[in-house]
C-alpha cells in the first residue's frame, strides 16, 4: 500500500485486502473520468459523464439513488430519478461502484470499492470505519461448493439521547 498523502478524516486509506476487486486508485482529476468509464466497459455518454463526475471527483463517498438526483438537480443536469438508478446500477456492474445492502429501505452505493467495514446512522447516513479497527478472528466454514467473497462488516450507531434532568 502506498501513502497517497490524502488526510481528510475518515478516508480510505487505500487497499490491503481487496483481492479480485476490480479497484482503482480514487483520483480526483476530472478529465479521468472518461478513461474511467471506457476502461470499466461503459461508453461515456453525456449523462454517465456528469453523474460520475458528481460521484467521482469529490473522493470516497456513499450515496443513495435520492441523494444523487437531488444532487444532479443541483448541478441543473437533466436527468430522472429512474436514470440515476440505472447509472449506479451500471457502475456498480461494471466495479466502479459497489453496492452496500445496509438498509431495507434504501440502497448506498460505494464510490471506494476496496474491502471496508461501514457504520450505519439510524435515520440514515453511512461512514466508513476506520482501517484495521475490526479484527475478524474466525470464520464460518462456507457451505459445501461455496467460497467466501469477502466480509462486510456493519456497525449500527445512534443519537446518545440525552437524558433529562442530566447535566454534562
Ligand atoms: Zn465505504
């Protein structure tokens, strides 16, 4: 793993463990975004180009379908709610996203696609745990013909409440 000089909290400290995930390194030049796309499979066509450039050039993040569309709204990019599900749903795909399933109702996609653990906010919201702060000692034995792909770990957080009457 190579130190990449990015120090923005909680980023991704890049890649130890990802192993036939097709990753790349995050990069926030603009003008990659293109390669990026041909070299996943995908034609960059006008409006893959402006939702990756919403995904992709503001480093590791977590979106929902929504959160995008509003975004993209935003942007004053023309495009339906419907067509950024099928935009993520190609990236992810093609590898250049990965889909997190932590949440029954709504679907976070990965701009980081190397193996990481994530915290889930109740009431919505997705961070990334540290690296190397989860130690997975054992593992169930996969089931006869099956292999274990990797391991997502979730932890689910909420609002301390306070409590009243209490003073800090
Ligand atoms: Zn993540």
């Amino acid at each position: 793993m190579t130190a990449d000089g990015s120090n923005d909290g909680m980023a991704h400290a890049g890649c130890e463990t990802s192993r036939n995930v097709r990753s790349w390194r995050p990069d926030p030049s603009v003008q990659d975004i293109s390669g990026r796309l041909r070299s996943a499979g995908l034609r960059p066509t006008q409006q893959r180009l402006s939702l990756a450039r919403l995904l992709f050039a503001q480093g590791d993040r977590h979106v929902s379908a929504e959160i995008l569309h509003a975004q993209a709204r935003n942007a004053h990019i023309p495009v339906s709610l419907a067509t950024v599900y099928n935009t993520l749903n190609q990236f992810t795909e093609a590898g250049l996203l990965r889909e997190l399933s932590v949440d029954g109702a709504r679907a976070y996609f990965d701009t980081n696609t190397a193996d990481h653990h994530h915290f889930i906010i109740e009431g919505g919201g997705v961070l990334d745990v540290p690296q190397d702060s989860i130690a997975i000692t054992a593992l169930p034995e996969p089931p006869e013909g099956m292999e274990i792909v990797r391991v997502d770990v979730v932890v689910r957080l909420r609002k301390i409440r306070r409590r009243t009457g209490a003073r800090s």
